[in-house]
C-alpha cells in the first residue's frame, strides 16, 4: 500500500508539461500552419486540436522566439517542435515523428508569363529580403532576373498581385491563404515549378515517452490534409490589406 501511495505521489510531482504536449512555435512566416496572438489559429494547430480529442492528451502551441527554443527544451517551458530534423533545436534528444506533410515553395507567375522550367525564368521576381532560396534560382538572379525585395510575405505578395515583378516565390500554402483572403484565384498565378520541398515533423523530447508513443500511433493512421483544412481557417488577427489591381 505504501508503495502504491509513494508511486502515485511520484506521479502527481512531474511537472505539468511532462503530462502535456507543449509545442513551440514562432508566428512569423508559418501562415497558415500557426498564426494568431495565441497561435491558436491553423492548419497545424487543427491537427493537435484532434490529435488531443483523440488520445485524451492536452496539447497547445507555445509562442516562442526561434533564438530561445533550445532553452525552452532545456528549462521544461515546452517539450515539442514541427520543424525538419535538420533544423530542429537540440537534435541529439529529440525524437522525430512523421513526416507530418511536406512544405513546398513553389514558384507563382503571371498569366502571361508560365514557365516551363526555371531555365524560362527570365525578367523580374519578388523574393524575401535575408530568405534563402535554391542555387538553380539563385543563379539567374542578377543575370536573368531582376530582384526586388520585401520584407514579409503580403508585403512580396502585394507587389506581385499589383504586377511590379513577374514572379514570386512562396510556400503554396501560405500564397493560397492570402489569396483567398483577397479574394484572388491562387491557380490564376501558380507554376509546375517547387523551388524547395522538404518534410515537416514533429519533434518531442525523447524523455517524454507517452507523447512519443501517443504521437506515433496517431500519425501513423491520419493523414494531415492541408487543401481541406485551408477553407475553414479564419482570418490573421492582424488585418490583411493586399488589395490587387482591378
């Protein structure tokens, strides 16, 4: 008995986040993934909403600056990431599940203007200012393309829709997200051409066992479709004022 007392007791001593699946995530760039001042909002964030429904495991979104994700890990404040695992924090102890689905950049053209491979690629495009793109794109920069830079993706993405730049290059995802928020035809502007793809998973710290099992089994039967979700996603909390040209 008194051992029986001594191990529950031991159990209700973990700290609450060892119970619970504590995800980081930063809100710039990964609409429509995560975003809202909570992160409570996205294509990610109605996957763990189910994922919870499912196993009874409580798990929610962790605003977190990227510089400060390794010490979150290590200080107990979450113990998750969606991230590749080449660029996870800490991957030495974290256990990688998935791939959770894939993100692609893809490359967006004007109507008059549809490529059929990157060698095509030739007058102005719209990129992120400080963002790394492929070697195959880099290289036509400043030889067959003219660069402009922006400094967020609706501001590259209003300059593109107002045709200051013939192309641009964004994650699918987030040009069909602001698209329809703006009420523009995404497959009006979209290429064969993917400029990166990789895989996402999620990461948990390898002590948290019972999130590592959970998290596998859910996944291995459920399979995240982001063209359904992406319909049903409400607005950013901060208003988005890309108005194209008419």
């Amino acid at each position: 008995m008194r051992i029986g007392l001594l191990i529950i007791a031991a159990f209700w001593s973990l700290p609450v986040w060892s119970q619970t699946l504590q995800i980081m995530g930063s809100d710039e760039g990964f609409l429509p993934y995560y975003y809202g001042h909570n992160l409570d909002k996205g294509i990610l964030v109605e996957v763990i909403n189910e994922f919870a429904l499912q196993t009874g495991i409580a798990a929610n979104f962790r605003p977190m600056p990227r510089k400060r994700q390794a010490w979150a890990l290590e200080h107990g404040t979450a113990n998750a990431v969606f991230a590749n695992p080449l660029w996870m924090p800490l991957p030495d102890r974290m256990h990688a599940v998935g791939p959770v689905l894939t993100w692609r950049d893809r490359v967006f053209a004007q109507p008059a203007r549809q490529p059929d491979s990157f060698d095509d690629l030739q007058g102005s495009i719209c990129l992120r200012k400080w963002f790394v793109y492929s070697d195959r794109l880099e290289r036509r920069i400043g030889t067959d393309l003219v660069r402009h830079d922006s400094y967020n993706a609706q501001q590259m993405l209003g300059m593109f829709l107002h045709e200051r730049c013939d192309y641009t290059v964004m994650n699918e995802m987030e040009f069909r997200f602001l698209a329809r928020l703006t009420e523009v035809d995404p497959d009006h502007y979209s290429t064969e051409l993917i400029d990166a793809e990789w895989p996402v998973y999620l990461g948990i710290l390898k002590t948290q066992a019972v999130l590592i099992e959970a998290a596998e089994a859910f996944f291995a039967t459920h399979e995240v479709d982001a063209e359904a979700i992406l319909p049903k996603l409400p607005p950013p909390d901060r208003r988005v004022s890309i108005q194209p040209d008419k």
